[in-house]
C-alpha cells in the first residue's frame, strides 16, 4: 500500500533552459504543505543547485547574465545575477508570466495586484476567470526603461509576445475577449501603438518572429471550436503547417506542474510540441518539411533549444518526470509507474493499469472532452494500482491527438456514443484481459459529466465518484467562466437562451434524470471553481440525495478547477484518502473508518 503523503513525494523538472554546455532547470517540489521550487543545471552527467530560496522558477540567460523570477505568496520579482554580485530585482508585480529583451530593453509580460475587498461592477460576459478570480486587472506587456512603461494593456490580456531586436509581436484577446479568441499585432515599442495581422478570428496562443521579420504563430482560424487541431501558421501567406495530429499537448497527466509548450527557432528552424494520440514529442520544420526530433512512448511536457542544442523534459506512466539534455536526469530515481497494457478498442486507445485480475477496477474518464489520455505519469492511477485496484482509461470520441473529424464526434452528443465507447472499453477488459465484472467510475470536468451521465444511464458500476463535474448544462451557461459559449458550441446550440437552446440543454442535463441514479456517487469539488462551478455538484449531490441514494460531498474551501492537479497541497492528499475509502467500501466492502 501506498500513502497520499507517498504519492506526493515526488519532484518535477521544468522550466528548461540551454546555455552553454548546461540545461538549467527548475525543480518543483511540495514541502511544509507549500509549493516550493528553486534552479538547478544540468550538463548531461552532473546536477548542480543553482539557487537556495526554495522560491525561484523560470531560469534565463541574456546578454550573458542570468536572470530568474523570485516568488512569495505576495508578489513575483524578476532577478538579474551578474557574476559575482549578489542578485538584485529589476522589476516585481503580482505575476511575472514571460520576460525577453528587446534590443537592451527587458519587456514583461505580467498582471498588476487587486484590492479583493472592493466592490466588483462589471458588463462584460467573462468577468471572472478560473484560477484568476474576478478580472479586476488584465495581463499586459511592460518595458523595463528608467521606469517601468505600459507598451500593451486594457481590458483584455496579453497570451504571448516575442521580439528578434528590431520588431515586437505579440498575441491578445483584444478583439473577442469573452470568448478568448486571440490575434497577432506588431507593436511599435516607441510610442506603443499596434496593428492587426490576422484576419477572422480563432487561436494564436503561441508566436515568434525571425530576424528576416517572419511572423509565426501555433493555433487556427476556424473560430470557436475547441476541436480544430492547432496548426503552425504563417500569417499573410497560405502556408499552414500540420504538426503531427495538433501542435501543442493536451495529454492529461496531474503532476502538480503543469507543461508548457514553446514556439522557438533555432538554426532557422522551427521548434514546437506536436501530439499524436496518447504521445507528445518535439517536431522541427525548416522551411521545407515537418522533422520529428523525439520518439518514444512518453509525453514531452517542454522543451528549449539554444545553437542546435535541446534539451527537454517529458513523462512517461513509469517516470513522473525526467530531464533530457546530452545525458538523463531523472530526479526521482525511486519512483516508478506501473506500466499499463494498451489495447485497441474499435480504432480507439485504452489503457489498463492491472495490479491483479482478481481486483476491482476503476474506470477513469479524462476532461475536455477535447484532451487525451496517454503516456504520462499518473499520481492518482498508481495511488490506486498500489492499493488494490486496476485501473482502465482511454480516448472516446471526442478526444484529442487523432484528427478534427475524432475531435468533434462528440460534438452535440455528450453521452452518447462517447458514453458508448467506454462501455465498450469496459466490455473489452472483461472479454480480452480477463478482468472480473467489479467496475467503479470517476473522472473530472467534462469527465464529471460522464461520470453523471452513467449513473443516470446504468446500475453498472459498483459506485461512483463525480469531480468538478458538469450536472447542469443550462444553469452552467449562466455561472461558469466559459459555459456561455462553451456549453452551446459544445451541446450544438446557437443561442442557450432561447427556448429551443434551454430545451436542448437540459435534455443533455445528467440532473434531469437525477431520479433514476441507484449508484452510491461521491461529489468532490473545489467552492474556488469557475470553470465548473460547485453548484453543479450541489444540484446533482442534492437530487440524489433526496432519492435516498449513498452520497457525500466534499468541498475544498480555496482550491479552483485544478484542484486535482495543482490544488492545496493538504487537500490533495485528503482527496485520495477519500476517494480510496469510497472505492473500498463499495467495492472491497470495507467500512469507511478501517
């Protein structure tokens, strides 16, 4: 058996950055019940710790110094470390998101503080944002001169800037904020004005500009449409570049670091993340054709590259996370992952963790629906293959990683044929693997609503847990962050308003057939969340209560949909305590308390 405290052990390379003959890193790890990270290098064969707050992230070289962000729970400051001089800060705020330099000028991206106290007035649909809170300020872009000086700011944000020392391009949401469809403008760093350079509207989360002035970007222009695969454009011209099956990652794993995907040229070529189905690798183009650079089956979760040289840093379900550069560093040698067994379900990917036959199994259905389960580590899945249980999941439709057509076929269907293919991955465990008919299901977001889709549906499973989940498809168009949008583009609305879109909505509701639920169902939920906000939990936690049916609900003041994945480090660990006692008691007939 293995403990929450256990699981959470473990440290997580980020961060990535080549210089000279080293990689420097950050290395993240949970201490004290805090989050806690400091810089370290890496030549291929030796690791050397770089800082010693237990408070640094984000190592950087330019014109040969080092530079660093400094964080308290207050504020972030960027630190310029000349050789031998103690570090100094040239620029603090309440979040540093990215710094480059401009000629010799430091450009920030960053958000100012707010007094959470004041009243909040507002007339916008997105108004509050998960993780954020209420948007009382807005990410923009600062130079660092004598003083600082806004270059980009207003009612919208900044999402990404870069500068080859004649030009600045950046990417923000000034033209559809709400819905967060981004654009890419050059700014005129001398009296701060800028111009459009895409036209329509869709995504650009990621830009770069070489020293010839070509504009690159990561995302489309198909609009609202969380399913379209992102592609490497070039705006103004017609090339359009497919990177595997969509450039970026979107394989689910809950380290308690999330990755990050770069865009960033290197000898004239462009380096990016591309992901086909469950894998995420490292892809360069040169102008000509798409090169893949890593392989293997693993999640690569960032990368840098610096003079043909790259380092980076990917995750496997054997190795949480491991650092890559001439040579390995794996900073958590004692830790390994099950491997799981992939099988083939009708075309599509699954998953099984087996810690024996004989055990109980549990059924795990990731988010999205447009994200992807795949070669990364699980905390959560090996917590429970330790202690008693397999552990089954994969890719209905509706994933991403296997093209638009895959992306979208849940689109206007939630629990329908998705709700299918995993019973049909459940039917397949049994049949092919020999698994015994002892099923629970949990998942979380869109994974909560197909968790409260089949209880609604079916007195398969032995019990359920339900996270962050989605009850109420309507109701959420009015208190989520995103339901406005998302919940109609997502259910094959055009207006969730009127008649027709209440009606089509509650008919995809799990809670209008709250009534039928006889599967004993645990609730858990962050009261910080504004993605699926609590009260979807509460109206399916209440229905079924009133049925007579088992159920709790556990609400975890402070922590926001993330909760599972970079939540209160203490309430993480009483969430797997929890869900393992719910498992047990339906399951293996323990009670509760044992």
């Amino acid at each position: 058996m293995k403990s929450p405290e256990e699981s959470y052990r473990l440290e997580v390379v980020s961060d990535p950055y080549v210089s000279g003959n080293f990689a420097y890193f950050t290395l993240n790890w949970i201490e004290d019940g805090e989050y806690r990270s400091s810089i370290y290098r890496f030549n291929g064969e030796k690791v050397d710790r770089v800082t010693f707050g237990g408070h640094e992230k984000m190592p950087s070289f330019f014109n040969g110094k080092f530079h660093y962000v400094s964080y308290t729970k207050k504020k972030e400051s960027l630190m310029l470390q000349e050789e031998f001089k103690e570090p100094r800060e040239i620029f603090s705020n309440e979040s540093i998101q990215k710094y480059l330099y401009h000629k010799n000028t430091p450009i920030v991206m960053t958000q100012d503080s707010s007094n959470e106290e004041e009243p909040f007035i507002t007339d916008r649909l997105k108004y509050r944002f998960d993780t954020k809170g209420y948007l009382r300020t807005r990410v923009r872009l600062v130079a660092l001169e004598d003083s600082p000086r806004n270059l980009v700011s207003g009612d919208f944000d900044v999402v990404d800037f870069d500068s080859n020392g004649k030009v600045v391009i950046f990417s923000a949401t000034i033209e559809d904020d709400d819905r967060g469809l981004q654009d890419i403008y050059e700014l005129n760093v001398a009296d701060s004005s800028y111009r459009r350079l895409t036209s329509g509207s869709g995504e650009a989360p990621l830009v770069s500009v070489n020293l010839d002035g070509e504009i690159a970007y990561i995302g489309h222009r198909n609009g609202i449409s969380p399913w379209t695969p992102s592609s490497l454009v070039f705006p103004g011209t017609e090339r359009t570049i497919g990177i595997g099956k969509n450039a970026g990652n979107t394989v689910n794993s809950d380290l308690f670091v999330p990755g990050s995907n770069s865009l960033l040229l290197d000898n004239g070529k462009y380096f990016l993340i591309g992901q086909e189905g469950g894998k995420s690798h490292i892809y360069a183009y040169d102008g000509n054709e798409v090169l893949k650079i890593t392989d293997g089956n693993i999640s690569v979760r960032a990368f840098h590259v610096n003079d043909g040289k790259v380092a980076y840093v990917y995750s496997s379900p054997e190795r949480p996370s491991v650092l890559v550069f001439k040579g390995e560093y794996d900073p958590n040698p004692d830790f390994r992952g099950r491997k799981p067994m992939r099988i083939e379900v009708n075309g599509m990917e699954a998953w099984l963790i087996e810690s024996s036959k004989e055990n109980p199994t549990v059924l795990a259905v990731h988010g999205g629906p447009q994200t992807a389960y795949g070669y990364a580590y699980s905390i959560e899945f090996n917590f429970l293959a330790d202690n008693g249980y397999n552990v089954l999941y994969g890719n209905p439709r509706g994933s991403d990683g296997y093209g638009e057509d895959f992306a979208e076929g849940c689109v206007g269907d939630w629990g329908g044929k998705d709700f299918e293919d995993l019973l049909g991955f459940v039917d397949a465990s049994m049949k092919e693997l020999g698994l015994s008919d002892n099923f629970a299901i949990t998942g979380g977001s869109y994974g909560g609503y197909m968790t409260n889709a089949a209880i609604v549906k079916t007195d398969r499973f032995k019990c359920a847990i339900s996270e962050r989940c989605v009850s109420n498809l309507m109701s959420m168009c009015g208190t989520s962050d995103i339901g406005f949008w998302f919940n109609a583009i997502e259910s094959s609305v055009d207006d969730p308003w009127s008649e027709d879109g209440i009606r089509r909505l509650l008919e995809l509701s799990p809670v209008t057939r709250a009534k039928n639920v006889r599967t004993p169902t645990m609730f858990v939920h962050g009261e910080n969340d504004y993605r699926c906000p609590i009260e979807q939990s509460e109206q399916m936690y209440n229905a079924i209560r009133m049925n007579g049916v088992d159920t709790l609900l556990a609400r975890y003041p402070g922590d926001t949909h993330e909760h599972a994945r970079r939540g209160i480090p203490e309430n993480m660990k009483d969430r797997l305590k929890r869900k393992l006692s719910w498992f047990d008691t339906y399951m293996k007939k323990k009670r509760r308390d044992e």
